[in-house]
C-alpha cells in the first residue's frame, strides 16, 4: 500500500490541476451516465469527485461498475479544474474533480440499514440523511456506521479541540494532568456507585468514580497545588433524557485559593471553548444567590435569555373579596406570579382559560391559575371583580404591568409546588410563544447554596460532605440552624442547563467532624467511610476548592446538537444499554463462581457468545423478579403508540403496569406442580358481539389523546403501502 503517497480527499485544491493524486476512502454516492461514472469519494477530510471515463482507463471503468455505497476503495487519478456552471458549492473541493486511472478495492459492504451520505452529487439535489429520520438505537446498533456521517466525524473533531484547548489554557496557569483511580471505594455522593466485585478479596467490592473528590482533594494536601484531569466518572442513577451511565468531566482543584479564583479561570475557559463553535458569552457572568434563583425562577439553574422573574403578591391581595385566595392566605399559603410582556394579543382568553388554567397549569401539579390581562390601564380576566382597584393597581406596580401584559399567578398553601409550577409555566409560555432569543448565550453563576437539605425526615448533604459551610461556626445539633446555613459551594449555568459546579472544601479537621455530626454519622460510619481521607486532614491540609464541568454537556451545547448522545463515541441508550455491544449482558457462571458470587443472576450458557442470551439462558431466580417499568418506557411506547399523555396520565399507567408486575411477584410461589396445563383460564367460547353504531359524542374520550384526527377518526400511520 503506497500510504505515503496519499492525498485526502478534502485537501485537493486547484492547486493540483494536472497532477497525479493518490485518494483512500469510502464510496459515499454513485452516479452512472451510461458511459461516464461519477462517484464521491469520501475519507476523514472532505469528499472528492471521481470520473472514471472508459475512454481514459477501461479497466478502472468495468470494475468501477461494481462499486457501491460504502465500499473502502483506493483511486489515482488526474486531478482537472471543473467545467463552469458544472462546480458544487456544497462541496469544499467543488471546483475540481479526479479522472481515474487505477483502482483498488480493499473490501466490499453490504446494503446499509440507512443511509449516510450528506452531500449532493449534483447541486440542488436534497439528502435525506439527518439522523433526526434514523432511529436512535438502529444507529447506536450500527454506530461504526453512523460515525462515517460527515457531520458526525465533524463532532468529534470538534470535540477533540475542545478538549485540546482546556489542556493548553490550564498548562498556562500551571496546571497538572494526574489521573486517578477507576477502582476505589463506595463513598456516598448522591447517586448509587457501580460495584465491581474482587476476585482476590472474597466478598469485597470496588467502586467505579462518581467523581474523582477525595482523590483531588488529596493530591491539595499531597502538596500537587494545581491539579486537573479530563476524569471518566461513573453513576447509576435512574434515567433521564440526557443523561449517561458513564460521562466525561474536566474535573480540577487549586489549593491557596478562594472562588474568585475559580469565577476568574472558569470564565476565561468557557468563553475560550465556546468560541470554537462561534458563540459569544457576555462577560463578567453574573452571580445570583441559590434564594434568589428559586425565589425568582423556581430553579436553581435559571434560564436569564428572557423576562419574567417570579414576584410575591399575597400581601398585596390578602384582605382579596376573591375567596380562592383569602382562604389560601389564611392556611399560611402564597400568591405569587410572573408578567408576560406584550403577549395579551398572542394569549387569548379562550387559551388562558381552557388551556393554562384547566389544563396545562394541572398537569404541573397546580390546583388551578389565575390570569389577568392589562387592557387600557386595567386589569381584564373573568374574575377580576372581586378585586379592589387599589388591589388591582398594586399588582400592575409589584409586576411592572402595561397595557398588552398578562399576569400569571398561582396559589397554594406550598410554597415549593408555586415555585415548580410557575417555573413550568415560565418555560411554557417562553416556548410558545417564541420569547426565547435563537442563537443566544447567558452564562450566570448560582452561589451560597444552603449546606444541607432533609430527606426523609433527616439531614443530607445538598452537594457533598465536605463543602465548607459559611459560617463555619454552627451546632451540629441544632436542626433549624443546619437547614438555615450556607456553603461556599457554586454552580455554572448556561441558558438553563448546568454544566458544572464545585465549592471551597473543607480542610480543617473540627470543621469536617462537625459536618458528620450533623449528618448523624458515627464515629465507625466515617472511620469506615473515609478514615484514610480523614487522616490526611491531620497532617496540614491546605485551603482548596475546584470545579467539575460536564465536557457531554458543555460539546452539546456548544456544538447545538440535541443529545449529548451525540457527542459520545459510543453511548449508551436512553435505557442505560448499548445497542452496538448489548451491553450489559449476561455473565459466564464459573465467572460468577469465581467471583463468589451467589445464584441469581443472569447467567450465559459456555459457548453461547458474548451478545446477549436466548430465554434458555436466564435462570429461574431472573424471570420471577421483573424489573419495574420506568416512566420514559411509558413514555417510549406512548410514542410508539402515537398518544400524548401528560405527566398525571403517564404516573397512572405506570402504576398500574407495576401493580401488575408486582401481583406477578406474589405468584412466585405458587404451586403449579399438579395443575393441567392449558391454553387459556377460562373455558374457550365463540360469542358474536352485536355491532351498534353508537352516537358520535360518546366516542371523543376516545380521542381526547389523538394528536391527528380525520372525519371523526383517529389517525394512524401506513404500515402497508399498495
């Protein structure tokens, strides 16, 4: 193979006119003109047309007429300036072409599962190529396939240089790279770890990373000063859209240093990263306190691209002849609302009522909504006569209300479900009706988050056990105090999204023992949990703190693509699977032996392979414990089924499928052993069921799900085409 000799497709310029060039690739697109043959030929760098003229080179000619899509070729041929009016603009070498005079065809391909050519042969053809018209998992199954796509090579390219210029901006501050280790110890950090069991150490278990914490921290004491890592981490958390079993993030700490630090360099790299996908961020990011998130927005990752920050007006309207609210006020309850500027045109009073107020508003979990529109200097809404002007006009002041405003309040005796739910209808209404500014990035930093939480009746750590409380003064007994108290602990948000966050540690020894104390740990608990990390705090710990960036996260939104699926190699799917491996699968029963681990798990047959098992291949023990059906399963098959449900709808139909499993797992220990086998429980019968047409308004329930309807039916997709 002349390797060296070879050109990339996409570095062929005009500059080659004339020359002979050695091309290696993939067929990403034929075209025959009956005695000329056209192909894109495609490789890592950009696509190259190919001519193979039977004038020129027979031979190339007739064995060119076998190629298809996909087949790993090589080419030489004579590098020519094209034709005016015959270039490609869609192509970067549009304006050359290569007539063959050799090839060679290293392998062949079978016909694809979708196709993955982006380009056009012919300018203003269309490709329809997108992966959005590919289903996800039949790409993730063939992913070496989907990786060949232009546009996702051009995405790990990207992110390749992303992560490049992290290195080289922290090699500058003086930064080191230290890696640290994947198999390590269960600490608790707020998600459930992934074991590995030890084959030397019966009985014992490993830990996969959820992040590299105590290890960084010990490298502050270990005298490293500035370290980061781009740190593989892993959680078994339950799943989200967007989230992943494992992930990647720029994990890195600092000793001697307080969060401006952190603020200053944080700023410098996101903007620098950014920028390499031509977006700007408005420096210096703004700082707002954890309270004022949630009191403002309802959220601690606030989206600051638009308006519409919460205000509180039960002060305004407690004495209210509206007795909706006068009686929530008097359970101790809240009135509390947003403004939605210039919008009274685009939300009707038929939208705010029969939509927000009785449909949308309770799918978040509100008892109701109250609405007001601001029309010639006064407020209009179908109860707007139980309030005074002087209540009138006070809203309009606390909202900063014009003319052609609406007002959207909601009341309820909990505070925390007002906040959820406005935070759900801020961004509803924001998406409707288009306020959220396109190609727009507000980066913001939420700080001073309180230090712990209660779960259950206890006291937890809101981020992790040893983020520094401020102040570091506080009785670790004193419950009301605890949950009042800050940490120095930080968060970097981006249009909504959280891409990282860290806090100043802990590095004094009564400080942290304080924190156990509080969490009601006791002294064997954190001997056994984190006695080695405790020693090293005895021994002239450093004052430190760092950050963690979600790198998925970051690439997605810096490359605007939907999914940070689509910026992983080789992700797992929205059910924690690998469609391309079919991982997780079953493991070899002598494997399990040695591993002493008992029955009961899923085991494979000697010899049965690696992808996956056949029925045979579960043991009894598997199919008596079925899993629980999740919600995005319930919304999986709800897609499939083409119904839109609601969250209230979705919670039902998940209950019931598990209340199903669950009588399922009470039969585990019935006993069949003398029972007739059959085919159905009740006695077979054939009963004809009188057909009656039935009047037309008992069949919309029915349809109050379909999202497409026709002549009074419900639409369904084509499975067969005449």
């Amino acid at each position: 193979m002349d390797w060296k000799e070879r050109v990339y497709c996409g570095e062929i310029t005009s500059s080659h006119e004339g020359r002979d060039v050695l091309l290696m690739g993939w067929v990403d697109a034929i075209r025959d003109h009956g005695n000329v043959l056209f192909i894109h030929l495609r490789d890592i760098r950009g696509i190259a047309q190919v001519i193979f003229n039977p004038q020129m080179d027979k031979a190339s000619y007739k064995k060119a007429a076998t190629l298809r899509e996909e087949y790993a070729i090589q080419v030489r041929g004579k590098v020519a300036i094209r034709k005016k009016g015959t270039e490609n603009p869609n192509l970067k070498t549009g304006g050359v072409e290569v007539f063959a005079t050799d090839l060679v065809i290293f392998s062949k391909s079978k016909n694809l599962p979708f196709q993955i050519s982006e380009k056009a042969m012919v300018f203003g053809e269309e490709i329809q190529a997108s992966p959005e018209n590919v289903d996800e998992d039949l790409r993730l199954k063939y992913r070496y396939l989907d990786l060949r796509r232009p546009s996702m090579q051009e995405i790990l390219i990207k992110r390749y240089q992303i992560i490049k210029c992290i290195r080289e901006y922290l090699d500058q501050l003086n930064f080191i790279e230290i890696e640290t280790p994947f198999l390590t110890k269960s600490t608790p950090e707020g998600a459930r770890d992934y074991l590995v069991p030890s084959r030397i150490h019966k009985g014992k278990f490993y830990a996969l990373p959820q992040s590299p914490q105590l290890f960084k921290q010990l490298l502050m004491m270990s005298g490293t000063d500035r370290y980061f890592q781009i740190a593989r981490c892993f959680r078994d958390e339950d799943l989200r859209p967007n989230r992943q079993p494992e992930f990647t993030q720029l994990d890195l700490e600092a000793s001697f240093i307080d969060e401006e630090f952190i603020y200053e360099i944080i700023e410098e790299l996101t903007v620098r990263v950014f920028a390499l996908g031509g977006k700007v961020l408005p420096r210096p990011f703004p700082r707002m306190e954890y309270s004022e998130a949630i009191e403002h927005y309802g959220t601690d990752r606030p989206d600051i691209r638009f308006d519409m920050a919460f205000e509180d007006v039960t002060d305004i309207v407690q004495d209210t002849g509206y007795s909706v609210f006068r009686q929530i006020i008097s359970n101790g309850g809240q009135i509390k609302g947003f403004c939605v500027k210039g919008q009274a045109a685009a939300l009707s009073k038929n939208v705010l009522q029969n939509e927000y107020s009785m449909k949308i508003a309770p799918s978040f979990g509100a008892k109701g909504m109250t609405w007001m529109k601001v029309i010639d200097g006064g407020l209009e809404s179908n109860i707007v006569q139980f309030f005074t002007r002087a209540e009138q006009n006070g809203l309009m002041k606390r909202f900063g209300a014009e003319d052609g405003d609406v007002l959207i309040m909601i009341a309820d005796v909990s505070r925390d479900l007002i906040s959820e739910v406005l935070c759900s209808l801020r961004l509803h209404i924001a998406d409707r009706l288009d306020m959220i500014p396109e190609n727009s990035y507000r980066p913001l930093w939420v700080c001073n988050f309180p230090l712990f939480e209660l779960k259950d009746g206890k006291v937890s750590s809101q981020h992790h056990p040893f983020t520094m409380p401020d102040p570091a003064g506080f009785s670790p007994t004193n419950m009301e105090e605890l949950l009042g108290l800050n940490s120095r602990a930080y968060d970097l948000v981006v249009n909504g999204e959280e891409l990282g966050g860290g806090s100043i540690r802990i590095h004094k020894m009564e400080i942290q023992e304080k924190v156990f104390k509080a969490l009601g740990l006791t002294k064997e608990e954190v001997e056994t949990k984190f006695g080695f990390f405790l020693r090293a705090l005895e021994y002239g710990a450093p004052p430190h703190g760092g950050v963690a960036l979600g790198i998925d996260r970051m690439i997605a939104m810096i490359l605007s693509v939907p999914s940070i699926r689509d910026v992983i190699a080789f992700p797992k799917n929205r059910r924690a699977l690998c469609p391309l491996s079919r991982a997780p699968s079953p493991a070899d029963k002598s494997h399990l032996e040695e591993l002493n681990l008992g029955s009961g798990f899923r085991t494979r047959k000697a010899g049965s392979g690696i992808y996956g098992s056949t029925q045979e291949d579960i043991t009894e023990h598997e199919l008596k414990r079925p899993e629980k059906i999740s919600r995005d399963e319930v919304a999986h098959v709800a897609k499939l089924a083409r119904l839109k449900l609601d969250d209230s709808e979705a919670a039902i139909y998940q209950k019931d499928l598990n209340s199903i499993l669950d009588y399922f797992e009470t039969l585990k220990g019935l006993d069949t052993e003398k029972v007739r086998p059959m085919s159905h429980v009740l006695e077979v019968k054939n009963v004809w069921r009188e057909d009656k047409p039935g009047k037309a308004k008992k069949t919309k329930p029915l349809l109050s799900n379909a999202p497409v309807r026709e002549k009074g039916y419900f639409k369904v997709p084509k499975i067969l085409e005449s």
